[in-house]
C-alpha cells in the first residue's frame, strides 16, 4: 500500500491546524455545517451534472485505489513475464494454459489464454492494444473527474459567500452581529479552496499517476508476453522489459548503456569536430 495520498492529506491539513492554532484561532470557527454543505454537496452536484452518471460511478469505483496506491508496478511483473518465458522455452506455449487458472492479473490472465489457444501475434497485439486503450480511457474518467471538481470547487465557495453576504446586508441595522456574519460568510470561499487544492486536485492527480503507471505495467506484459509467444530466451526478455521500465534499477545493465551512451556523446562530439573542420 502507497501512503503517499495520506501522508500528504494529513501534512496539508495539519499545517493548517498548525496555522490556526500559531494565531489563536478557533477551528470551530471553519467548522460551520452551512458553507460546508453548499461547498461540497454543490461542488459534486455540479461535477455530476457535467458529465455523466456512468463517469460519476466510475470516480466512486476509483477512489479507494487513490488511497491504495499501485499494488502491482511494471518493474515487479517482470520476473512473472521471465518465468512464463522459461516454462514456454521448456515445455512450449501449450504448457501457459495451466497457470490461467491461478493467474490473478485478468490482463496477463487474457494473454496467457490466448497464446495457449494458438492465436496470431498480431491479432494478439491488437487485442492487448485494445484493453490498454480501454484501461487508458477509464482511468481518464475517474482523473478528470476529480480534477473538475477542483476546478468547480472555489466558484461554488465564492457563491456561498456572495449569498452569506447578501443575508448580511440586512442586517445593517444590528452591528454587533455584522463582524461575526462577515467571517462567516467566508467560511464558504475558505472552503471551497481548501477542497480544491487539499482534496480534490490531489486525488485527480493521484489517479492520473497511478493510470499511467498501469499503462506501463500493461505495456511491459504485452511486450513480454509477444516476446515469450515468438519463443524469444528469458534472459533477452528481461532485458528487453527492464529496458521499458522507467524505475528499473540501475545494474548490470544499467552500466552497459550508461556505456553505450557515453561512446555515443563520443563519436557525436568527433563528428561535430570534423564538420567544423571541414572534412
């Protein structure tokens, strides 16, 4: 589990309480049941209402994996892709259907039966191309949406407080109750910033995040998986695979290109010296 969500959520609102607390101030004050009902009831109300129902369920479905975190990164299915390899190297494509079954990763579990069943490597390019553009296009709804709720949110806020206000205004006549109506009143803009960059616009870009890394981890089973179906050695489909993780660690491989690219800065500095030169 990544506590990443968490940890941040409790360090923004606990510098808030610190702030508070640093001038004396009561959090009681910001606690009102009035701003807080129009901020967050009508700041979803309205994130609903310009989408669809369907992506609103989606957000919903999504929101315990933004806590969560990634329980699988591409970096870890590696070795899941090597040892298939292996088992197709010594008792061929027929033998991957055994481990469907007990396979938990409905993605791998899908490529896994397919290879099994003998289908073409392009077809079953295709097939996974299509679940990583559906999985893509999820994970935008539930990003999005979160991501406009931030943007509702301090617009909400501020048409609670343009209300208090105006409920303020006709109170003109009892100045004694005009300071505390006042702060009141901007409860409500308070809030809806608070929501919109404490809470949602996080969550949003949390799960953008966490989508992108799933299209990683699809993306390097899919590669590993065509690499195991044309029958390629284990120790080449790591390689390959390490190659297309961007967290990979730095190893053995790690100092070949580190090599490889320092001969190439090489050859290009040589190359620029005889243009100079003219040759």
């Amino acid at each position: 589990m990544d506590i990443g969500l968490i940890l941040g959520l409790v360090l923004a609102f606990g510098s808030l309480l610190a702030m508070i607390s640093m001038e004396g101030a009561s959090v009681s004050a910001l606690l009102l049941p009035a701003p807080m009902m129009l901020v967050f009831g009508g700041t979803i109300a309205v994130g609903i209402a310009s989408g669809t129902l369907r992506d609103f369920l989606h957000a919903v479905k999504a929101l315990p994996r933004a806590f969560r975190g990634e329980r699988r990164t591409a970096q870890s299915v590696i070795s899941t892709v090597v040892g298939h390899a292996e088992k197709a190297r010594t008792e061929g494509l027929l033998s991957l259907e055994q481990g469907v079954s007990d396979e938990k990763d409905p993605f791998l579990r899908q490529a896994l039966q397919s290879i099994a069943d003998g289908i073409d490597a392009e077809d079953l390019r295709i097939l996974l191309e299509d679940e990583i553009a559906s999985a893509a296009a999820r994970n935008r709804t539930a990003s999005r949406f979160f991501m406009t709720l931030g943007g509702f949110a301090p617009t909400v806020g501020i048409i609670g407080t343009v209300v208090s206000l105006t409920h303020t205004l006709e109170k003109l006549d009892q100045p004694e109750t005009l300071g505390p109506m006042i702060a009141a009143a901007f409860v409500a803009t308070l809030w809806g910033l608070l929501s919109a960059n404490f809470i949602w616009l996080p969550i949003g870009g949390r799960l953008q995040r966490l989508g992108e890394l799933e299209l990683e981890r699809m993306t390097v089973l899919m590669e590993g998986m065509l690499a195991v179906q044309a029958g390629a050695a284990p120790a080449h489909v790591a390689e390959r695979l390490g190659a297309l993780v961007s967290d990979a660690r730095p190893g053995k491989d790690g100092k070949s290109k580190g090599k490889a690219e320092k001969k190439g800065r090489e050859e290009s500095d040589a190359t620029s010296s005889l243009s100079e030169v003219g040759l």
